[in-house]
C-alpha cells in the first residue's frame, strides 16, 4: 500500500509538471488537456482498482460458523467497491445520509424501540440512555417475543445501536430469544473510539457535532434532568468525552469516566456472546479505529464472524455510481437475515 501510494504521487507531480512545461512553450491545446485529462484519469481508475477496491477481511473463531456465511452469504466474498468518487472515509460518513434513499417500512405500534428522551418522546424520569446499560433493551426483546413466541427473532445494531446489543448479548449469554445478530460498524473500545474523535480534523468534523446534538438533547429534557443534574456545566462540554463525564457516568452511577468506558466498551464482553453474531466495521473508521477492532477476541468465540472492509467509513458503505438505493451493509444485513431465517438450524450449535 505504501508503495503505491508513493508512485501515484509521483505520477500526479509528474503530471503537474508536464502541464506546467506545456504552458511555458505555449504547447497546450485542446488535444493535450483532453490527453492529460485522460490520463489523470486512467491513473486514477488504477489506483482505485489496485488500492481502494478489495475483498473484504472474513475472520471467525469456528469453522462452522465461517463456512455457513461463504456459502449462504456471497457479500462476504466479494469485492467491496466503494462509490469511486467519494471512497474516503470522512466522506463516506459524511455523505451517507444526504444521498440514500429510506426505505419505506410499515411498523406495528410497540415494536420500535427508541432510547430514552429520543424521537420527540418527553422524558418523564431524569434518566436517558448509554452504550452500557441494556435494561431498556432487553425489555423490549422480551415484549418482542412475548407477543411473536412462534416467531424466529433477530436483532440488528448500527454504531451505539451495536455497541448496545453487543453488551446485551455479553451479558445475557444462552438465555436470549434471539436467533442471530448483526451488528454495524460499532466502537469495540471506547477509549479509543473516543481518542480518535480527539484528533483535530475528526474533532471538527465529527466531535463537535455530536456533543452539540447531545447537548441539545439535555436542553430539550433541562425541567426533569435540572432536578438531578449541574445541565450548566454540561452545557459547557466540548467534547464527547467532557459530555460524559459531566453527565452520562454520573447518571448511570459510575465513580468515575474510565470506569464508564470500560464497561461500555463491548470487547471485555465478546467472549460470552453465544449467539452467532455477524460484525461489520470498516478498516478507515474513524468512531472505531482498526488497530481497536478485537480480531483476536473473535477468533477465540465460533459464535462470532468479524467482516472488516478497508473502506467505508462509519455507516457509509456506500457502493456504485450513484448509491442511492442501496450500500454493501445493506446487502450484508438483506443476506446474513435471510440465511439464519431460512437456514439458521445450521447454526444451533457452533461450539
């Protein structure tokens, strides 16, 4: 990868100086722009077919549970080829929720779960949500399967969403409902995720936008959670990592910050999930850093499969020309769904 990159720089200042030597000797017509430009651009498609577009990364800790997602799950052996003109990571992120379309989903009232003081919902105790505490969830997975006791349940996690239903499994080991899970680009350990947030252009781009959303959830709640709470000097956070230690450790009961993110943190949970779950991450998210990806966790439970793309982002996974209805998360989750629906008795026992 290094050297790849190297010689592309050298053919973009190569180029750059052909164009410049061009106009000195009054040399560039329109025949030789468009020549350049074809050539840019065929340098370009070679570097994106050699460095950006790449077979995703399958890792399980059983056999068994590898062999039924290459068979019953194409995606995972694919290609993985990132919307050529926006395969970088921040963009990808950036970029996902302006250019897919929504799908149009007809839901049954009580079967949508939504966190605390969230989707327009007035908070009637001071109390809200983290990635650690999964009452509220396994309440609703309990209702969920109360009312559908013949049905055959799974569950899907998107970023905290993952996070959350990852510490859940971790907690509740055999004594859950759920058939099988997949989980989307979740942050495995906090502290990292949150080291790299801190960095100067993820702090612009990402950090300070979060903690204002976050802010202005508590803002919106301020009559009940003033009752409890200093909202001020919350108000005052720059940062996720302030915001947590002004508010979410402290309403959760932790002595200190660290201590939240540990035990917000999935990977010390990995190891007792025994349910077959099906993680994706991209190796250029910046919430959840590759070197944080637990590899070797996952190698060590065959209820786990890890799908590490190099590029995506947080959630972009965006694909084709015009991505728009449709991203390669989305063809893993249509896939690994319709695999445990349909063939998920091979999957009873991974151990």
């Amino acid at each position: 990868m290094i050297s790849l990159d190297f010689n592309f720089n050298i053919l973009t200042r190569d180029l750059s100086h052909y164009l410049e030597n061009q106009v000195k000797v009054g040399l560039f017509g329109s025949g030789v722009g468009l020549s350049l430009v074809l050539g840019f651009s065929a340098a370009y498609t070679c570097y994106y077919l050699i460095s950006v577009a790449k077979k995703p990364q399958l890792i399980s800790g059983g056999k068994k549970f590898y062999q039924f997602l290459r068979e019953q799950c194409p995606v995972v052996s694919e290609t993985y080829y990132p919307t050529f003109w926006c395969w970088e990571s921040r963009i990808q992120t950036l970029l996902r929720p302006f250019v897919t379309a929504k799908p149009g989903v007809n839901y049954r009232k009580c079967v949508v779960f939504n966190n605390r003081g969230v989707s327009g919902e007035t908070l009637l105790t001071p109390r809200t949500y983290c990635a650690a505490n999964t009452e509220d969830l396994e309440t609703v997975i309990e209702h969920i399967q109360k009312n559908n006791e013949a049905a055959p349940i799974m569950a899907a996690g998107v970023s905290m969403g993952g996070m959350m239903l990852a510490n859940y499994l971790g907690r509740k080991g055999r004594e859950t409902c759920l058939k099988g899970v997949v989980v989307f680009s979740a942050g495995w350990d906090v502290f990292e995720c949150t080291a790299s947030l801190e960095k100067p252009l993820d702090r612009f781009l990402f950090n300070s936008y979060l903690t204002s959303c976050l802010q202005a959830s508590v803002h919106r709640h301020r009559p009940v959670l003033e009752q409890s709470y200093d909202i001020d000097h919350v108000m005052k956070a720059k940062t996720i990592r302030e915001f947590d230690e002004r508010f979410t450790s402290i309403m959760f009961g932790y002595p200190t910050n660290d201590d939240y993110y540990h035990d917000a943190s999935p990977v010390h949970r990995l190891k007792s999930v025994q349910v077959p779950m099906l993680c994706l991450n991209a190796a250029d998210d910046v919430f959840s850093p590759s070197h944080a990806i637990p590899v070797e966790v996952v190698k060590q439970n065959p209820n786990l499969a890890l799908l590490i793309t190099c590029h995506g982002g947080h959630i972009g996974f965006l694909e084709g020309l015009w991505p728009r209805q449709s991203t390669y998360m989305d063809r893993v989750f249509k896939q690994f769904a319709k695999a445990v629906i349909e063939q998920g008795g091979r999957l009873n026992d991974l151990s």
